[in-house]
C-alpha cells in the first residue's frame, strides 16, 4: 500500500510533538483525569510517573507514526528514532558535564534515550532483513534473466504487467500439479505471498 506524502509528513510532526511533549501530556493526564490522578506530588509514584513520562511520551510518539502511516513506512521510523536517540543522548551528556539539571531529569532522558535506541535497532534489524530479501529475489532473478525475457514477452501478448503474468503462471502451475480450481490456485499463492511477506517483515 502506498503512503502519501502527506501522511508522512503528518507522523514526523506528531512523532517529534509527542517527543517533546508527550511527558507533559502523561503528567497532565494524571492531574486532570480522575483515573489516572492516583498520584500527587510528594509520594513515590509520583516520582516515579515523572521519571518514566518522558520514555512513555516517546513510546506514545513510535505508536502515532506507526498508526498514522500503518506501519508501512519503517525507514522513516527509523531515521526518527535515530535522530530523537541522538538528541536525547547528546541533552543527557551535556546536562551531566555542565550540572544544568537534575538526577530526576537526567535519568528520565537517558531511559527515553534507550528506549528509542531499542526502537531504532528493531527498525534497523527489520530494513536489513527486507533489503536481504529483496537481494535474494533480485539475484534469482539474474540467473534466470533469459527466462525473464521470454516471460516479458509472452506478458506482453497476453497484454499483463510481468508480475500479473507471473502470478498467472505459479497459479496455472498449481492447477495442474494439484488439481484443483483456479480460485483455489489463487488463494494458495497468495497465501504463499503472505507469508513470504510476512517473513521479510514487509
């Protein structure tokens, strides 16, 4: 599925709100809502709630990008979190060489900071695992390039797209090694194509 530009640009700003000011927003939550106001200033809890808000305000910012392009966009998420890790951990450096802030908001930074180095590397590990994919299938497919050339040439009598007159064949191929119906044929080979895509993390 394709994801416009628009949308794109939308998750990176409510990605970059939400780091910024999703720590707020968890405390503002807790003070305003009478289920989640279960903590005051002055308890541990609380302590504790303002020390994690910020890490939950990143988490919150993952969900929103992931939610608004539907989790199709992993190298945009991943330059995102790349970018917020380094500013987050380059804030916590500064912060302890100049003494400018306090325990409390050094260690609710450094926890955000891992958190979305962990997101970073999840991101990463995924594009790796696609690219190497998509390498496979690239390199298949140059060993039997003048196959591909016939197949390019009989899509075009047929009047299909390659891909269409692929699928075509694997589900022509699958009629007649199982005998069975072409709509059953379909719908094995796009369950095949399910979980090749699936495994690939596409």
């Amino acid at each position: 599925m394709h994801i416009s530009i628009g949308k794109k640009v939308l998750a990176t700003v409510a990605f970059w709100l939400l780091v910024t000011f999703g720590g707020s927003l968890v405390m503002l939550l807790n003070a305003l809502s009478p289920y989640f106001a279960q903590y005051r200033p002055g308890d541990l809890g609380y302590l504790v709630l303002q020390t994690v808000s910020t890490a939950a305000g990143a988490g919150i910012a993952v969900w929103a990008e992931e939610s608004i392009t539907q989790g199709k966009c992993k190298l945009l998420y991943f330059v995102n979190c790349v970018i917020a890790a380094t500013l987050c951990s380059s804030l916590t450096l500064l912060n302890l060489l100049i003494g400018g802030a306090g325990l409390q908001s050094l260690i609710a930074v450094g926890i955000a900071s891992v958190l979305l180095i962990v997101f970073a590397y999840q991101y990463g590990k995924s594009i790796a695992g696609s690219l190497e994919y998509h390498k496979q299938i690239t390199s298949k497919y140059e060993v039997f390039l003048p196959g591909m050339e016939l197949i390019e040439r009989f899509a075009r009598q047929e009047n299909r797209s390659v891909p269409d007159y692929i699928r075509y064949l694997r589900i022509e191929s699958k009629r007649a090694e199982e005998g069975i119906s072409e709509a059953e044929a379909a719908q094995k080979v796009d369950e095949e194509d399910r979980k090749r895509a699936a495994r690939a993390g596409l």
